[in-house]
C-alpha cells in the first residue's frame, strides 16, 4: 500500500501557535465532515460497503461506524478537558469495536450520530473562550500532555482522512 492510499492527506501534523483565524478554519472544516462523509459514502450497495478498502483492513462500512465511534469518544474526552483538570482519556481498542456487531448494520445510523455529534461538539467549541483552548487532557498511548487545539486538528484531520480513504478506494474502483 502507498503512503497516499494510507495517509491520503499525510499523518496529523497539528500546526504551532494557532490563532482564532486558523481555529475557525478549522471549526469550519470540522462541522463539514459529516456532509462529506455522507456524500462519500452515498450510492454504495452492501457488497461494496462490505469491502475492504486495502488488504487486511477495514470494510467501508467499518470505516464509517469507526468515525462515529471515535468522534463520539472524541467528544467525551474534549468535554472532560473543560471540565476537569488535566484528565487522563482512557483509550479503547478500536480493533475490537470495528469487530462488534453495531459494525455491521445500516452506516445511516452511523451518519446521523456522527452529524449530532459534530453539532453539539462544534457548538461547544464556538462557544470556547480562547484560555479554553489550552485546557489540557493526557493521552496514555501517547504518553503526552496534549491541549484541546491538538484536539481539533486531530478530530478534523481524522474525518477527512477516512473519508479520503472511501473516495479514493471508489475511484480506484471505478464506484
């Protein structure tokens, strides 16, 4: 597999010093994800959701249900950032839940979570102060302190890489 089909945006690398500007810019893209994802998604019989995208991964349909559940994951642990001090996240093996049999059924009901989710999570954060942003929470499997614009970019580059990761198998696909 090339590094485009498996980074097809390139890994997360969350820019320094971001300002009120870059985060709306962010904001924006964030709250636009789940429109993308659903048109990306759109059109797909089961046999091809049921597909995985690149040898010995996911399915689409795993794909979709894994953006639904890390961003509903995400967003307890952006919440608990603003409402606790420094807390550790507790990570989950997302292995193990694309594998659980939520995974298999209809990514309508995925779509919709992911689309309530990114509305109250974006209305959280255009409500956020700008000393909010600095608000910290510790990542265990990273072993680091990271802050909620870490957060941000990771949750925005995360929907967008996977959605790229449904367009780009559909086009080599000819779906």
């Amino acid at each position: 597999m090339s590094s485009v089909e498996r980074y097809p945006i390139g890994p997360l690398r969350p820019p320094k010093n971001w300002d009120a500007a870059r985060r709306e810019k962010s904001i924006k893209r964030f709250e636009h994800h789940p429109r993308a994802l659903r048109a990306a998604a759109s059109g797909l019989e089961d046999d091809q959701l049921d597909t995985p995208y690149r040898p010995a991964g996911w399915t689409l349909r795993q794909v979709v249900h894994h953006l639904a559940d890390s961003h509903l994951n995400g967003y307890i642990r952006f919440k608990l950032a603003l409402t606790e001090t420094r807390p550790t996240i507790r990570p989950y093996d997302q292995e193990a839940w694309a594998a659980l049999p939520d995974s298999a059924t209809d990514i309508g009901v995925s779509l919709d979570l992911l689309d309530a989710v990114h509305r109250r999570w974006s209305r959280v954060m255009r409500a956020m102060e700008e000393a909010d942003w600095q608000r910290e929470l510790i990542h265990p499997e990273e072993d680091e302190v990271k802050d909620l614009t870490w957060a941000l970019a990771l949750y925005t580059w995360h929907g967008e890489h996977h959605r790229l990761h449904i367009t780009g198998f559909r086009q080599r696909r000819g779906w």
